[in-house]
C-alpha cells in the first residue's frame, strides 16, 4: 500500500525521483511501470501497470454511448502517459500533466493505498488545508461507509 506523502524536487527534464518507500511497494509487486492520468483534482494520478489494467477493465465494461461514460474515459484515457522507473528511481512526468497539476519545481506525492497522487507544492499545501478546515464534512463522508 502506498501511505503517507513525500516532497521531492522535480529536475529541469521534468524527472521527479518517486520516494524510495513508494518504490518498495512496487518493487515488492514486481512492478516498474505507472501510467499517470489526470485527477479530477488538479493533480496527476500514478497507477502501478497492475491496478491500471484493472482501471481499463472497469472501464471497457461499461456502456460505450453514455455521455458520461465517454467524459470520463477522455479525462483519464486521453491524458495517460506510461512511464517507467529509471536506473535511478526516476519518473518524466510529461510536460502537459506537469502544466495541469502546477507542478514546477517541487511536488509531493500522496499515498493513496493502491495508487499515488501528484501534487504541486503549493496545490497540496491548499488541498490539505481545505481538507483540515472541512473535517466534519470529511467526518460525515466516512460514516456513510461504516467507519
């Protein structure tokens, strides 16, 4: 599981070391490889290989004319990108995801069990303090699952 976050430096390439802990996990599952997407907040999504397939699956099996159906599938579908760790731990985020998160310099990836999110510094500073401002409605959210 990926849990936790981690600030790291991204390069002028747009190469962003992914943290050694997030690398165990894959390591640990035989992976090398994460398709990144966009997220319905602005942040990149990291998806090990294995969970994406499971993604597309999902998708595949849904109806192919509902409007819906179809936004859903450009946003993630026409805006992936595979990208495989390099010698060093490394991902290149590519340029048009980097520009939809605000990622420039610095980002932080956040752990979110099977996948990770990719945030700018300062897009993940204001989500968490959103986050922290809005506990009740977070608080609400979680009793409906039975937590």
């Amino acid at each position: 599981m990926f849990r936790g976050n981690h600030e790291c430096q991204v390069d002028e390439k747009g190469r962003v070391p992914f943290p050694a802990r997030f690398r165990e996990v894959l390591s640990q599952a035989g992976q090398n490889v994460l398709v990144l997407t966009r997220g319905f907040s602005p942040c990149i999504h990291a998806f090990p290989l294995k969970e994406w397939l499971k993604l597309e699956e999902r998708l595949g099996q849904m109806p192919v004319f509902d409007p819906n159906v179809q936004r859903m599938r450009r946003l993630l579908l026409g805006e992936c990108a595979e990208c495989e760790l390099d010698k060093q731990g490394r991902i290149l985020v590519p340029p048009r995801l980097r520009d939809y998160a605000g990622v420039g310099k610095d980002a932080v990836f956040v752990g979110q069990m099977q996948t990770v999110e990719i945030w700018s510094s300062d897009g993940w500073k204001r989500h968490w303090e959103e986050l922290v401002a809005d506990t009740g409605g977070v608080q609400s959210a979680v009793a409906t699952f039975g937590l």
